[in-house]
C-alpha cells in the first residue's frame, strides 16, 4: 500500500531532502496527487484558452534568424505568458541527438536515489550539475510535478570531469 503522505515534513522530506522526486512518489505506486502539487486554480491553464490556441503551440524556429524574428519572439513569448508550454520546429537539432537524450535521461533519471542524490542541489560537488525537483520547493506554494537534471557545458574537460557519468 502506497503511503499517503499527509504530513508535509515526511513529503518534504522524501521527495527534496532525499531525493526521490516525483519519480519515487510514482515508483511507490501513489494513487493520488498530494495536495502540495496542487496549483491554486488562478494558476492553472485555461483550457478553452489552451484549445483556442492550437496554432501557437507550434513555433517554427527556422524564421528565426531572419526578418520575422520578432514575430517568433513574440509567438514564444505569448505561448509561454498564456499557456505556459509550446514546441518548436525546424530547430535544427538532429534527431539523433534528441533521442539520444531521452535515452541518457532515462538512464539518470532510472538510478538509484543514492546515485542521483550526489547531484542534490546544495550538496552537489559542482554548480555545474544541479538534480531536483521544483526550483525552491522551500517557498513555492505549489510544487511541479517534475524532477530534473540542470547540467551547465563550459568545456569538454569539465564536461568529462564533472558530468554523471551516465550523462556524458
């Protein structure tokens, strides 16, 4: 039976001070959301908004170098101001690459707490690689359902030296 969580110090502590993020709460087999993760209804998406503005969702990148670089900036800024999420097109970025990070994060994001909480943010050994889960859940009233991995690229020898090695 998974546990519920109702204390906030016992969430707190598991998910942040831990480690175990959003992935521990779903590997625990959790079968509702705790109420910390829970955006006040003021901040969450309109959704008749959000199904009026299917054509803003697509931002096409390959225009952005050009004359219509302001209506592109304009078409993220809106996106991200009115909806919060958009995807990009003709970015560039090869799609091998892309699905070699999805396999890489997988790989991270599939370790054992232990090995992830190396890179907890404040006891991390490099500010170049940050893992967490909201951004400063300490003041967030309402925390993301996300974990993520934060790794800055100044160099290949930093690179090499620093990142986890499943990241490299």
């Amino acid at each position: 039976m998974a546990p519920s969580f109702n204390d906030e110090n016992s969430l707190f502590n598991f998910v942040v001070k831990e480690g175990n993020g959003v992935k521990g709460l779903v590997d625990l087999g959790l079968i509702e959301v705790p109420d910390r993760y829970i955006q006040p209804p003021h901040h969450r998406i309109n959704k008749k908004q959000a199904a009026g503005s299917h054509e803003n969702l697509i931002i096409d990148l390959s225009e952005f170098d050009g004359p219509n670089h302001e209506q592109v900036v304009k078409a993220i800024a809106h996106a991200s101001e009115t909806l919060g999420f958009f995807q990009v097109v003709n970015h560039g970025v090869p799609l091998e690459l892309l699905e070699s990070l999805k396999v890489v994060a997988h790989q991270f994001f599939g370790q054992p707490v232990e090995k992830k909480a190396v890179y907890l943010k404040g006891v991390s050994p490099t500010p170049l690689v940050q893992y967490g889960t909201s951004f400063v859940p300490e003041n967030e009233k309402a925390w993301d359902w996300k974990d993520f991995v934060t790794m800055i690229y100044t160099n290949d020898a930093e690179a090499r030296e620093f990142w986890p090695n499943d990241c490299k």
